[in-house]
C-alpha cells in the first residue's frame, strides 16, 4: 500500500495509521480476552500485559523495516496510533470485567491503598486488595447519580483512574517504542482528549494531563464537535 501511494506521488509524505487491537488468536489465553456484560468479546483487553508486550514488538519490527526501506522511510513523517480512538468498546453500558483488566486494577489498589484496612476503610464492605474486583455496576447513564461523591462511591472513582491512567500509559508506552525505534525521526500521535464527546470516565479519555506532559507523543487527533 506505502508503495502505491508513492509510485502515485513521489513526493507523498505518509502518517501511517497503526491498529494495536488484537482480535481471537488460539495461542492467548482465555483470561486476556474483554468481557461485557458477562460476555467474552473476541478482542484482547487493553489491561493485558502480554497483548502490550507483544504489540510492542510489532511495532518496533514495523518502525526498523520501514527505516531500512530506502524507498519507505523518506516518505514516511510518523504513525497514528489506533485501538478504538482508544475508547473502551461499550464504556456506556459495560465495563470489562476480564481476568487481565481484575489483575490490573488490584495493581493499581496496591499502589493506592497500603494495606486491605486502609482500602476497607475507603470502600467500605470487607474487599481486600487480593480480592477487590472490577466494580460492574458503575452508574454510567444515571442523572439522579451523576456525581459519585456518595458513601461507596470510592470503588467507582478508584476504577475511572485506574481505567484513565492505564488507557494513558499503553498509548505512551507505544508512542516511546516508536520513538526509540526511529532515533526521534518520526512522530508519534494518537486519538485522545474527546472531551466535548465523551461524557464518561468509563472510556478511558480522562488522563489528558499525563499525554500533555509526555515527551513521547507529538500531537493528539481530536474532534472538536
């Protein structure tokens, strides 16, 4: 496709798309694939650690070939990297309630919370950082519990900044991969900050602030409607 668009245009300069989403592969795990509403989804969660793993090493092996390509790699100014705008699929009905997305939310508690008395007394109930599960039943299109300043709402809040800074940090970590890979001689930008469509933490949206500051990433694609 690179070659077409060059043989069209000889002097194209390309901002190659990257999808990272991984669709049904024999060799991953049951435990690393999305669930919604109680329903595995033939797409790997963005919490699992060997997805991202492996998708770095796609996209390092991407970014050396195109570099050794005489031909690719002076029309070549960056990569757009995609996986769903980077939006959780259905955030307005469901969360993902994975093996891999649990994992990394008791990850995140741990780092929180220092110790199960100190995240019981936040929470309330009897959870324990070993135990502690994604919380399902987010209000997501609720306007009587649109804020969660209630007693018990600290499990959702938890959740909504674990969801942000974990969506936040896949697209950093392969914004770095590429920078790495092309000496700084490519961009890097991505689909963020859906700020005026996006009207839950649930997507995954709400950690611009730490996309702003990266020294990673060169630009964010955006709507403004």
């Amino acid at each position: 496709v690179l070659r077409s668009i060059i043989e069209a245009d000889d002097k194209a300069q390309i901002l190659l798309r990257v999808s990272m989403v991984q669709g049904t592969d024999p060799a991953v795990p049951e435990g690393e694939y999305m669930v919604l509403g109680g329903e595995r989804q033939p797409i790997v969660s963005i919490a699992s650690d060997r997805w991202f793993e492996a998708a770095c090493a796609r996209l390092r092996a991407l970014a050396a070939a195109i570099r050794e390509s005489s031909d690719l790699a002076p029309h070549l100014i960056g990569y757009h990297l995609e996986w769903f705008e980077w939006m959780q699929p259905r955030f307005y009905e469901y969360v993902d309630t994975s093996e891999a997305n649990c994992r990394g939310f008791r990850a995140f508690l741990r780092e929180r919370y220092a110790d199960d008395a100190a995240l019981q007394a936040a929470w309330g109930g009897e959870d324990t950082l070993a135990t502690a599960c994604v919380p399902a039943d987010i209000p997501m299109d609720d306007a009587a519990h649109s804020l969660l300043t209630r007693e018990g709402d600290r499990r959702y809040t938890d959740y909504l900044d674990y969801m942000g800074g974990l969506t936040s940090s896949r697209i950093e970590g392969f914004a770095r991969v590429l920078k790495e890979a092309t000496e700084g001689q490519n961009v890097a930008l991505a689909f963020y900050g859906y700020y005026f469509e996006i009207y839950h933490a649930s997507a995954g949206h709400f950690a611009f602030r730490r996309l702003l500051a990266s020294p990673w990433l060169d630009g964010f694609v955006s709507p403004t409607s």
